[in-house]
C-alpha cells in the first residue's frame, strides 16, 4: 500500500522522490520496497530515505554526528556487543554481576532508552534500583569516550537532536512533505515521538496499522499509539480497509466476534465476498499427545484429498508446545518445518540440559563438557579452556580427567565444575528418568541463568518441556515411570540393554536429526502465532486452546495482558485462508506430572453458527478424563467452561483416588458446578461415598476447596 500510495504521489507531481519519509519494520522491507519502486517509476529511489527507525535515525546521525556529539565513524553495537560492553563495565567498577546482572541491566538500559529516558530522567524508587541508575549513567560514559551506540541510543539520541535543534527540525519538517508508517500498531512510545517531531505543519502524515494486531507489547509496541495518533494529527478521514481477500466468512465472523471482547479499538469488521466457506471445526481431546494425534490423522486426510503440506500451518501460542507435535510428526514420516525458529531438541537451552545429561551419563563426552563448562558462567575463559585442552592431549585423556592436573585459579574453577557433574550424578541416583531431568535442570543453574533475561520465559517453558519430553519417551517404550534413570532395563537392540537415560539422549539426537524438510520441500508449517503474523495458510490448526495456555497464565490476570492474548487469537483465526482448525486437550503433561485443563474463554467467545465440534460439547455423558496409566477413562460431564484460569496438578495418587466415581452420586470428576459463596468451577476429585463423600473443585480464583456433600450445597452448571 505505501508503495503504490508513494508511486502515485511522485508520478502526479505532489512530491520530489527526496521529499518522502517512508518507515517500515524490516529491512527486507525496506529493500523490497525499493525495488519495486525501481520497477514502477523511472527514478533511482536510492536516494529517498526508505528504511526502518534504526536505519533512518542511522542516517541522521551520520550526516549530523557532530551535532549529535558523535565521531563520523561511530561504530553500532549489536545486542552481543552491548552486553558485552556492559560486562566489562561492571568488572571495571567491581561489580558483583550475581547481585547485579549483566543482562538485567541491559534490558535496564534499553527499556529507559525507549521511553525516551537518559539516566538523570529515571525515578530512583529504592537503593537497588539507584545502583541501576548509576550503572546506566557510567555505560553512557563508557559508550561515548569509545565512540559507539547501540540501537536503542540510534533512536534516542536521533530523537534529542531534533529536538534540541531547532533549525535541523524545521530543516526536515519542510523536507518531507509526505511521511508514511507501515505497520503502525507495533511503534513504541519513543518511534511515536520521533515522527512527531519530522512532521511539520504542512507534513501529510500517512499511518497504515491495525490495532487488533498489536501483539508486541513485549517488545515496547504501544497499542494506544494508533488512537493518540488518529487524535493528535485530527485525522479528517479514518480509511478502514474491512474487505478480506484471504478467508471465508465463517472465519473472519470468529475473528470479529472475538475481537468485540476487547475495548478502546478503533474499530472494524472483517468481510468477504467470498462466500460463507466450510464451518470453523472444535475438536477436544483427552491428552495433548491425543490432540497430537488427531491433528495428524486430519492432516493426512487433507493430504489424501490433494492438499499440499505447505499449505497447512499449525500454530501454538507456546514454544514448548512443539515438542508432542514435532515428535508425532517425525513418528507419522510427515515432513514438517519448524518457521522462525527450531525443533525443539535443536533449541540452545535444551541442548544445554541434554549436555548436563549426556556428563552425567558419560564424562569422557568432551563435546557436552565444552558446551556447558561455562553456561551458565563460571568465570572460566578462553584460556583456561586451552590450557585444559593441551593437557588432556598432553595425557591422553578426557577433559574432565585432565581438570585434577590443573592448578590455580583456572584449576579451582574446572574443578569445581567436575565437582557440580559428579554431585548431579550422586544426586540422581535412584530418581526416576523425569525427576533426574528436572533436577538437572534446576541444579545446574540454568532456571535461574534464564530467569535474568527479558524474554527468557520461553526458555524455561522449553527446559519444562524437556521434563515431560522424557516423561513421554518412557511411556511411548513401555518402561514404567517409576523405573529409576540409571537401571538397566531398556532394550534397544534384541542382546544390548541400557538405563532409560541414555536410551532418552538416543532418541533426542535422532529427533534433532535431519528430519526437518529442506527448502522447496512440500512440508507442514509449525510455528508461534507470532512467528504467524503476516503469512496466511489455506489450512490452520491453533492447537492448545486452554485456559494458562491460551490465554498465557502471565497475562490473563491482567485486563491489558488479556486483551493483548485476544488479539494475538484473533492473528491466529486470520491466517486460515478455507479451513481453520481449533482444539485443546483436557489434560497435558507439566513438568512430567499430568494437568486438568479447563477449555480456553476464547472458544466461549465465537459465534456458534460457524462452529462445528468434532467431540460431543454440553450435556452429553461422555469421556472426560483419561488415566495415563492404565488407559480408563473417567465419565462425567464437562459443562459450559467455568471461569477457572489454571487448575492445578495432580500427582498419580490423584487420580486414582478420583476414580472411584461409581459411588451412586450425582458428581463426576471434570464436572462444571455452581456453589452460592465460592461461584462456578470444576470438580477435581471425589472422596468417600453416601454421607461421608466430599468432592474437590477448583474454584479459579476463590482456590481449591474440599466440599462434604452432605453439607455444601452444589448446582450443576448446564
């Protein structure tokens, strides 16, 4: 759109090609556009300041850097520059980076810098956030005396030049006659100021975004941005672009549906000329390895019929979730691409736990010791890693054997190391496969390495995944779960047996193997909804659709966290172009122990003219349960979702205690009821029978509560 809106403007003699301030988000974007600006106007574009903020403000800088204080030849720091610039800073001020976190104060520092905020702007609120202030006050010195920025200073110090600078701003205000923003729902608060600034009173401002995709608050993107914007610039004329060209009008009704729930929207309704299309298909399932299953057998059924793989998406709201779907995929021989990211087992964070695993199972494995001798870090440098080497080839020996031949301080540190192997070891001895995986995982410090990073919370999702990964692999080999990691008892040669644990890193190495499709391979698409956001797919299947999963359990507490999840829902529901696919699983493996899930409010939220639930839904006697164990199946009456954000674990001993339902009572585990003090929920587990039977039921947010029938007074919820 802004390119033929720029094309046009140039060809009618509304603007000169220098007079155009175009903004996008990506520079393949920025590139693209471009070229086919090359394409449709007999003009060299290179010389138009097209670009994203970072290389526009780059731009700037460059031709204006000794009015921004800068040398010609400023360098930018990547990400991994400025922390390591950080680094050095705290070692140089003697800092202890355990109390002080090299990564905390970068995301610190950057998140100051998009809000437009040098140090002396900070609020102090207490004595460890001032250490902070004081931190970013000497990296600004550090980063000025060695002549670099990084990109949030790109920004920043581009947007205090034009505002210190009169006649610069004024200069670029008459310059740009026509600014124009792609995807304006993701600017932050800083980018919004920033245009404000180079748009003078004869600027025309041309803004394309749309609210109901505003799904990056996490990386600073202000929603409001849109409507301030539609405010502040007294936009005579809102163009709403409502007609779809991609979906069927059962889908895009889901979309709008949904989307109502949400507040402060500018606005609109999605349709089609294309027709109704096929009903929007509700399949729930006992487990998620179940919900794994039934995808794939639909998926086949789509390909028999002479749909292309790569026409079909599966989207999940979490990173982890990939891992039962990866795994039935590889069983199935469908090839499948991981889009804009990795498998699973190919993911840093897990090949970090697995090499702690392969240590402990193997210390002569030289590879897993140079993967993780240092990660989380230990002080162990380069040097020390050399020198081990050479004395390890000097003896002819493993790396961890050669550590007792080091001295000093690089001796200390590796020895140390050995000791931490050796002790998970000892520690893990008689655990059962998953409770050795979740044990290395929390004692090796990794949890806590990824608990300093901004975004690390996908990654200690996936280090949980890996715990219900090795939960998984015992079951799909018939090897009891309470089968230590360490005993001999699984065969995987008719003569050769080995301990469950090695046998696991086995198979995560072939799940990590080649068996993700090559480029121009027709292949199934899995990816986040965010990775989503932007392709359409003929056939979509957004999986997990439960309450603490979708909507996360870190946002659906708060209103503008709730909203935000609606949104990335309603991304999800819009990439589906004939065919959209929505299911959940009534249990799922967490941390290698089993989940009750309730049913996402989202499902609750959409027109149920366009569904069709391929599993019975309200008033039906059916399966509600599944027992992981034995393969019963426990009878009740799911009901209308209850208002439950995230019922709890419960161990074996739960559920064979909640078996017991034919007592001749009305109840029945998974049940939806209804009490006068503590609202609606779902029942968990029954006790006892006649008048000394008790039920527990999951309350949401009034908690979990013990009831005895013969005093509580209970509703069924229809």
């Amino acid at each position: 759109m802004l390119t033929t809106r720029i094309a046009w403007l140039i060809q009618t003699g509304q603007v000169s090609p220098a007079g155009v301030l175009a903004v996008t988000f990506t520079n393949k974007a920025a590139r693209e556009m471009t070229a086919r600006l090359s394409a449709m106007l007999p003009i060299n574009p290179r010389g138009m300041w097209i670009g994203t903020f970072h290389g526009l403000c780059n731009r700037l800088l460059r031709a204006h850097h000794r009015d921004a204080a800068l040398p010609q030849t400023f360098q930018i720091l990547d990400s991994a520059d400025q922390l390591a610039a950080i680094k050095r800073l705290l070692k140089g001020l003697n800092v202890d980076d355990e109390k002080y976190p090299p990564r905390n104060l970068q995301h610190f520092i950057n998140g100051c810098k998009e809000d437009g905020l040098r140090a002396k702007d900070v609020e102090v609120v207490d004595d460890y956030n001032r250490r902070f202030v004081e931190f970013y006050a000497a990296y600004d010195d550090q980063c000025q005396r060695e002549g670099v920025v990084d990109f949030a200073e790109l920004l920043l110090r581009s947007y205090e030049l034009l505002e210190r600078s009169a006649a610069l701003r004024q200069h670029y205000q008459a310059r740009f006659a026509h600014i124009l923003i792609d995807e304006f729902q993701d600017t932050n608060v800083l980018q919004y100021k920033w245009i404000k600034q180079l748009a003078g009173p004869g600027s025309a401002v041309f803004a394309v975004g749309d609210d109901d995709q505003s799904i990056y608050a996490f990386r600073g993107a202000n929603v409001g941005n849109m409507s301030a914007f539609e405010r502040e610039f007294r936009v005579p004329n809102l163009i709403k672009l409502e007609q779809n060209y991609r979906s069927h009008a059962n889908i895009l009704e889901c979309a709008n549906h949904l989307i109502r729930n949400n507040g402060n929207r500018l606005g609109k309704e999605l349709w089609t000329d294309a027709g109704a299309g096929e009903p929007v298909r509700v399949h729930e399932a006992l487990s998620d390895g179940q919900e794994a299953h039934w995808l794939i057998e639909e998926a086949k059924s789509l390909i028999n019929e002479g749909w292309m793989r790569a026409d079909m998406a599966i989207l999940y709201r979490s990173n982890a979730q990939s891992r039962v779907l990866e795994h039935a995929l590889f069983s199935a021989g469908i090839p499948y691409r991981v889009y804009g990211g990795l498998r699973f087992f190919e993911r840093a964070e897990v090949k970090h736990a697995l090499a702690y695993l392969r240590l402990m199972e193997n210390p002569a494995d030289d590879t897993a010791f140079l993967r993780v001798v240092n990660f989380p870090a230990r002080g162990i440098g380069a040097r020390s890693i050399e020198q081990l080497q050479d004395a390890a080839r000097m003896a002819g020996v493993p790396l961890h054997e050669a550590v007792r031949g080091l001295a000093g301080g690089a001796g200390a540190k590796l020895g140390a190391f050995a000791a931490l192997i050796a002790r998970l070891r000892g520690e893990t001895l008689g655990m059962t496969l998953p409770e050795a995986v979740e044990h290395v995982v929390e004692r090796s410090g990794l949890i806590t390495h990824y608990q300093t990073e901004k975004e690390g919370q996908d990654r200690i999702e996936n280090l949980r995944e890996l715990v219900n990964a090795a939960a998984a692999f015992l079951s799909d080999q018939g090897v009891g779960q309470d089968v230590p990691a360490s005993a001999g008892v699984v065969a995987e040669e008719p003569i050769l047996m080995t301990t469950p644990l090695a046998a696991f890193l086995s198979h995560a190495s072939l799940e990590a193997g080649d068996n993700q499709a090559l480029e121009g391979t027709d292949a199934m698409q899995l990816m986040t909804v965010h990775a989503a956001k932007g392709l359409e797919f003929d056939a979509v299947f957004i999986t997990g659709l439960e309450e603490g999963l979708f909507p996360h359990e870190n946002s659906a507490q708060e209103p503008l966290g709730l909203e935000e999840e609606r949104r990335l829902m309603y991304v999800a529901i819009t990439r589906a172009r004939k065919r959209l696919y929505l299911s959940f699983s009534q249990t799922r493996m967490l941390h290698g122990q089993t989940r009750y899930n309730i049913r996402s409010r989202f499902l609750e939220e959409l027109p149920e003219a366009t569904l069709k639930w391929l599993t019975p839904r309200m008033g039906a006697q059916r399966p509600v349960w599944g027992d992981p164990w034995s393969g019963n199946t426990l009878q009740g009456d799911r009901g209308r979702r209850a208002a439950v954000p995230d019922a709890p674990m419960l161990s074996r001993a739960d559920v064979q205690r909640a078996q017991g339902f034919d007592r001749g009572l009305p109840w029945r585990v998974g049940q939806s009821v209804a009490h006068a003090r503590f609202g609606e929920g779902v029942i968990l587990g029954i006790e006892g029978s006649g008048t000394d039977a008790r039920v527990q039921v999951n309350f949401g947010r009034q908690g979990v509560k013990w009831l005895a029938l013969s005093v509580a007074k209970l509703d069924p919820v229809n």
